[in-house]
C-alpha cells in the first residue's frame, strides 16, 4: 500500500505554531516505476494547529524530502530516506531513517507519522570584512570573518594571529589563572565568625602556584601579603580555545526574513567538549548578563532593532592595517574569550556547562521625553523576565540538537565542531554551508535543562535583578510570549552569580537592600527537589570601604565562616558550612599588583596602569573587570554539578 506522511510542526515549548505553514515536499519514485524515478514536489499550507496529510507516495519510495517555511520560525527541513523493499511487495516495509534531530517519525500501518520542531535561532550571518584601514559602505549584514592561506572559514577574530603566536587565536594556547579552593590555615588573623552563628577563622598559607593548605574552611585567598597571583589560591593551565568545545553567534526571535518589523537579537553561546552522548540527559546552562551597552557608549537603536545592531561598527576613522570593530560583536568576544576568559575558566573548572550571552542593544536616546521613555522600557527585554529567560535558554539548548551537539560516542572521540566557529554559516543572504552528514532510524530527544546559572557583572544586575520576581514578560505587545515566552523557568534556575554587580542605585535603579532581600527570598525557596546557591562577589569598586555585613546584613547574619587577608580589610570571604552561598569582597589593596606574569589571562591590574601621575579611576575600573574574571572562574568550580 502507498505511504501516508502526515505531518505535525510543534514550536519548542511543544505548541503548535499559530498562523499558517508553507511546505515543500519532494519524493524520489523507485527506479523502473512509471512516469519517472527523477524527483517530484507539491507544495501545501498546513493550517494552525492542525496535521497535514501529505502523499499518498507510491509504494517503494526511497526519498521523501520536507522543507517548512513559517513566518515566526527558522526554516527547518527534514530529508527521510528508505531503501526499496526486500523480497515479495507483501513483506513488511523497510526502515525509514531522517536527517533532523528535531524530528521524529513513527510509523503505524501505512501511515509515517512525521513530528518536525520548529525553532526561533539560526545561525548568524557572515559579512566580509572591509580592506583594511578602510570602512564598510553602510551597516556590515553579519559578522566579520576571514578565510583562506590556509585557514579555514571562521570569524575573523577566531582567524586572526595573535603576536608573537604564529597561529591564529583559535588555536593558540594561552596560560590561564583561575582561583581554587585549598583549606585554611591558623593564621595570625585569628578566628572569624559569622553573625548567624560559629565559625572558624583562617590565615592564608603558600603553596607551590599560590594558596594555602590545612584545616579549616576552605578558601581562595593565598598570602595577601604577597604580590599580585600569590595573594591567591591559584591554579594555571594551559588552554586552547579549539580543544575546550565549539563557538556560534546565533540570532534568535524574527530570524525567518519574513517579518522585518519584529526584533532579532544577537546571542554568543560555547558548548562544552562532551565525551558521552546527551540524548535522554539533561545539561547545564550559564546565562551572563553583562554591562548596559547604552551606558557604555554603543550605537543606539530602536525597536525592532534592525539598524544600528548588532553588526554595525565602531564610528570614526580606521587604523592602518586594522578592520573597524563591530562593538556588539566586540563585547561576546571580551567577555567570553579574550579579556575575562569565561570560556578558558569554565573549561578548566572540569564542571561544562553552555555558556549563553544575550548581547543586549542600546536603546536610543530622544529630546522628546515620551519618546525616550518608550525607548526605555526595552532595554533587556524579553531577557529580563523568567519566562522570556527560560525561552532563550530552550530555544539555544534544541538548536544545538538540531546543530548534532550531543553525539559524542562511547569511544570519548568528543563532538564535531568542525561546522562551528563561523564554519557552515551563511554570507549575508546565501544559505548555510551544509554540514556534515548524519541520518538514523531513531528517535534522539533534545536533553532538558537541568541546572541553569543566572550571572551578572556591573550594571547588568539592572537587568537581571527582575528576574526574581518577574515571572512573566512585561511587554506582551512587543515581545509575545507565545514567541518569547516558556513557563517553569524556577524549576531549573539554580544559581545566581553576582560576580561584581553594581551597588550604586544611582546607576542601576536598585537599591541594595532590595536586592538582597529579593536574592534570599529566592534562594530560600527551591528548583523543583533540588537547593538553590548563591556566590557574591565585590571589588572595592562596587562595595566601597563598607563592610560586607554593612552591605549584606541579612546575608551575614546567617550561619557562615569568615576568612580575612593578612592586611586589615584587604580581602574577607564568606562560607556556608553546607556550600550553598559563599562571598568575597576584595579592597584595592588586594587587586593591584607591581608586577604581573606576562602572558597569563586574566592580566592581573598593576599600580603603574594609568600612567605615573596614578589614573585612579582607570585602575578602579581594571580591578572591576579583573574581578569578574575570577570571579567567574572560581564560582564555575563550585557550580552545583548534581
């Protein structure tokens, strides 16, 4: 009998996509039966929320290829394969195999009952790079890369040599310092105890790299009477960029081409090298929200966001010999890889999680005050909601599926990334390189997420912070939740990281007693059956002079050990018996070196940054970032792995 395909399309949260599909099928008759073996195609519209039945396809087929186009979703495209039937034309029919890990086919009489995931990411687009010293004619339609003596299609700045490496930075290996716990030692500080109730107090050691040993609560503080990485419990490793997973700049929301009036935004995301297959497991997700980029002197833009990000560059003449930055894509880079080194600290820390950055636009500047307080209202939207989170976060983790993440073997061979890094991506209006080939028999569900960290650093606390009790997205109008939208984001958020966040209501609109009071509310309350934890952070650039139990009085008085730096007030940390929440506050005195190795990331801040005359400022802002490098790092070790 002749095979029915009926088809059913379902967005990520598993809804079904409102509004009409377009869909393309394409069958190859087996060889020798009339009219033709050569391909054929029809093209139908599936209605909203209803299957489509597609066929009858003559009996014996060997190919059946579907393409779905949809106004709010990436196309997607399924190819089903079956090898012509074996023995009498009575026998049972052979296998079907398909090439989408977003699809499933079941198949129930002569029925092929075909479920095909729409998604809202794609890959971001690709843009050659103006000669250099010179600057693009009008807004560059993707990200820069560079191909060719040699290399391979990447990112341009993937591509790029890094002096004195004769290899570009992808490969480079690079000396990374991050912060380990050892166990305190009786120091001359003499014992420390937590307002909530006991605690035992620490003095640093020394260790061969820098640290202390012993008993007592665990640490990362060395000898703050040292200089610079000895003051630390630290550990460095060598790591390439190439050796720790695989790099996309994705979009995600109105990626179709279909719908310029709705907003797209850019999103960095590394997944972790994995040696073990993740279908039917969960993975971990890490969510950073850096600094406002309308404070930070970035292009403006207004909604829907099309001109002015993410791919604009850096305005103003253009060095010889250099390409004009692209700030937005600019801002990935630094965080994750070049300046903070996320990506490096998280490697090291053995605990691999997806590291997600939503790069956030800035939203324009109007005389008229209405205006400008429209203009507002978007900044970090839908972000800034649970649900919108949450939906990030899904949509990432099943195109990463779909991309073939996850199919490591048993052998420990680890993924295939060679389509990553800006590899397969498309040049401006082109289609995707294709990628390597893959197709089974078998239903491979995307894994679920299990632990997500929410982490901020500065002034992204402002958009983080409603995180904790906004649970839906605050405008509807311009950021559907049917499109932006997916409930339960409580049940996996586990971890909240303050890796410096900004104190100064003044700047961020919130005030600190707030925060801590909305941080415990919700770290008392719990993700799913599981606990929640809590790792704070602070440089003297957002704490001040003042205490950390003048800053967090709640916090502190909660059941905790203390450990102090050997210098009055240079450096205190803050544990939980239990491992749940653990603080640091670090002074100047603790941040600012006189010497400092060369070649190891994070650079340690020097006295002498800023010249002779002494730029106090511009040293306060060195130790801020320095303090979100290994802050990260070391709360990457403590992340709950469970």
């Amino acid at each position: 009998m002749p095979d029915r395909l009926i088809l059913t399309l379902l967005d990520v949260p598993g809804q079904p996509p409102a509004g009409e599909a377009r869909v393309v099928v394409e069958w190859t008759d087996p060889p020798g039966v009339p009219p033709s073996p050569l391909p054929r195609s029809l093209t139908v519209t599936v209605p909203a929320g209803r299957p489509a039945v597609l066929g009858p396809f003559p009996d014996g087929w060997t190919r059946i290829a579907v393409r779905v186009t949809h106004p709010d979703y990436a196309p997607e495209a399924v190819t089903l394969t079956a090898r012509p039937r074996p023995g009498p034309p009575t026998g049972p029919p052979p296998p079907v195999h398909w090439d989408n890990r977003g699809a499933a086919v079941l198949r129930t009489g002569d029925d092929l009952r075909l479920t095909l995931e729409l998604g809202r990411i794609r890959q971001a687009p690709l843009a050659e790079p103006p000669p250099p010293g010179t600057r693009p004619t009008g807004e560059p339609a993707g990200v820069f890369f560079t191909e060719g003596s040699g290399l391979p299609r990447r990112y341009y700045r993937l591509n790029v040599r890094v002096p004195p490496e004769p290899r570009p930075r992808w490969l480079n290996e690079t000396r990374i310092r991050t912060l380990v716990d050892t166990p305190a030692t009786t120091g001359p500080t003499g014992a420390g105890t937590g307002s909530g109730g006991p605690g035992t107090g620490s003095g640093p050691g020394s260790g061969s790299a820098s640290g202390g040993g012993g008993g007592g609560a665990p640490t990362s503080l060395g000898d703050t009477a040292q200089d610079g990485w000895a003051r630390f419990s630290s550990v460095e490793t060598p790591v390439a960029l190439d050796r720790t997973g695989g790099f996309l700049w994705l979009e995600y929301g109105g990626v179709s081409g279909e719908r310029p009036g709705d907003p797209r935004f850019l999103v960095a995301v590394w997944a972790p090298q994995l040696t073990a297959r993740l279908t039917g497991r969960a993975l971990d997700a890490v969510c950073f929200f850096s600094p406002s980029t309308a404070t930070l002197g970035y292009p403006r833009t207004t909604y829907p966001f099309r001109t002015g990000y993410p791919y604009v560059v850096t305005p103003g003449g253009v060095a010889a010999g250099t390409i004009p930055a692209q700030p937005y894509v600019g801002l990935g880079y630094r965080y994750l890889m070049t300046q903070s080194c996320f990506i490096q600290a998280q490697h090291v820390s053995r605990r691999p999680a997806v590291l997600v950055m939503p790069i956030f636009p800035a939203p324009a500047e109007d005389k008229d005050k209405e205006r400008n307080k429209e203009n507002a209202r978007h900044a970090w939207q839908p972000f800034n909601s649970q649900e919108g989170m949450h939906r990030l976060l899904l949509e990432v983790v099943h195109f990463l599926h779909r991309f073939g993440y996850g199919r490591a073997g048993s052998t420990g061979a680890g993924d295939d990334f060679s389509a990553w890094q800006g590899s397969s991506a498309p040049v401006g209006a082109l289609p995707p390189l294709p990628r390597p080939s893959w197709s089974s028999p078998v239903v491979e569900r995307p894994p679920e997420l299990r632990n997500v960290t929410v982490a901020a650093f500065s002034g992204g606390l402002s958009g983080a912070f409603p995180l904790f009790a906004r649970p839906k997205i605050s405008l509807p109008r311009y950021y559907p939740p049917a499109l932006f939208g997916a409930d339960g984001f409580s049940d996996v958020w586990r971890e909240w990281w303050d890796v410096d966040c900004d104190l100064d209501a003044a700047r961020t609109g919130v005030r600190t007693p707030d925060y801590e009071r909305a941080l415990l509310t919700w770290f008392d309350g719990r993700s799913g059956d599981r606990d929640r934890r809590v790792r704070l952070y602070h440089s003297q650039f957002t704490a001040g002079t003042r205490p950390g139990d003048q800053l967090f009085a709640g916090l502190a008085k909660r059941r905790h050990t203390v450990t102090k730096g050997h210098a009055p007030g240079i450096a205190e940390e803050w544990r939980d018996p239990d491992g749940r929440w653990s603080a640091a506050f670090y002074r100047d005195g603790l941040l600012l070196a006189t010497s400092r190795p060369e070649g190891v990331l994070p650079a340690f801040p020097l006295v002498t940054d800023g010249g002779d005359s002494g730029n106090l400022a511009g040293r306060a802002v060195l130790t801020h970032l320095f303090t979100t490098a290994i802050a990260f790092g070391h709360a990457s070790t403590l992340r709950a792995n469970d």
